[in-house]
C-alpha cells in the first residue's frame, strides 16, 4: 500500500501515522518494523532494499519517506528563459524507477511519502501515480482556517470526552492562534482545570 500525505497539518498528519505505528504491535516491535527516510538524499536502491524487507515478527512494515515530492515543486526545478521548469535527467529516470516499482511494491510495506507541504498539480508524483493502481492514496492535510477554527476546538474537546461551550472556543482560538499542537495542549490543561465535571467556560479560558 502507497500513501502521499501532503500539507502543513502536521499535527494532524502526525496523529494518524501515530495509529498506524500502534497497529504495529507493542513498542519495540512497532520501532523495529518502522523506516525513516530523508527524502532529499533517498536513492532508488536504498528505497527499493528497505521496501522489499521483510516484517520483523509482524504482519506489516512501515516505510516513511520525508519530502520526497517537495524537491520536485516546479519552484524548485531548473527553469529555461520563456520555457516551464525541466527535470535533470537523473530526476526523470529516478521517478521512471519508481513508477515501475511501485507495481512491485511488497502487500507486506506501507510506504508513506511524508511532505510537510502541499503539492501543486504541476508535481510530478500525479504522473507518476496516474496508473491503474488501487492500493494508491494521495491525502492533503490543511489546517483549519480562523473561521473553521472554533468549530475543530468544539470537536476536539468532544473527542476528549469534555465540552467547550462556542464562546469559550472562540476565546480560545483568538488567545492561542492557529497552531493545532499548542490548542490540543490547552484543552487538555482546560480539561484538567474542570475536572471533566463542567463545559468550559470563557473565564476558564481567560
């Protein structure tokens, strides 16, 4: 199986690659059977040989490639005066190498390509991923807009079992901002606070 996770909710992102580690088995198993690979250096042969391994006392691998795709972005290529940015040769026969394995690719490896960015339509990976392939998913994490905002508080404080009353949220968005990873850490103190016993109030933000 073949994921692209793209986008600058990393916090998001983090938690459900975080469920598929726990899936893994316990700790140790989960680390052994857990790649992690800079995908600004990766080279076809270190991808393939790490993909082709074996599970260690498990059902499954999990190979994580850092910002593979990123280094394709059409900002990032050579471009030639009154033309569209090109790919160096070497780029066009890495990803050639990589579209014809991914048709090889072992049931027993999920491999996870990790950009902390969003892709644009002119990435190359929509080529190369345009096959009749259905173990391919491509999924783009965005952040809630200020808007949005007090809405994923509310939900997230549901998750936790707790309650936020609207105002409260919105409070809470004004005071911390956009960054999900700091929120989830005041709710779960605002939670404390309450003693799950009550919503969450404005003054208890305040």
């Amino acid at each position: 199986m073949l994921y692209v996770l793209h986008g600058q909710d990393e916090f998001t992102r983090s938690e459900m690659l975080a469920q598929w580690k726990e899936k893994l088995g316990d700790a140790t198993t989960a680390s052994v059977n857990t790649t992690v690979l800079d995908g600004r250096k990766v080279t076809l042969p270190e991808l393939i040989e790490t993909c082709d391994a074996l599970p260690f006392m498990g059902k499954r691998r999990l190979v994580l490639v850092e910002d593979f795709w990123s280094r394709f972005e059409p900002g990032k290529r050579r471009r030639s005066k009154g033309k569209p940015p090109t790919l160096s040769a070497a780029d066009v026969a890495l990803l050639q190498g990589i579209a014809e394995y991914l048709l090889r690719l072992p049931e027993t490896t999920r491999l996870v390509f990790v950009e902390n960015r969003s892709l644009s339509a002119a990435n190359p990976m929509f080529d190369v991923l345009a096959q009749d392939h259905k173990r391919i998913h491509v999924k783009e994490f965005r952040p809630p807009s200020e808007r949005d905002l007090p809405r994923w508080i509310e939900e997230r404080m549901e998750a936790r079992k707790g309650q936020i009353t609207p105002q409260a949220a919105q409070e809470l968005a004004h005071c911390v901002g956009t960054e999900l990873r700091q929120l989830d850490q005041e709710l779960e103190k605002l939670l404390a606070y309450v003693n799950y016993e009550r919503a969450v109030t404005v003054q208890d933000v305040r």
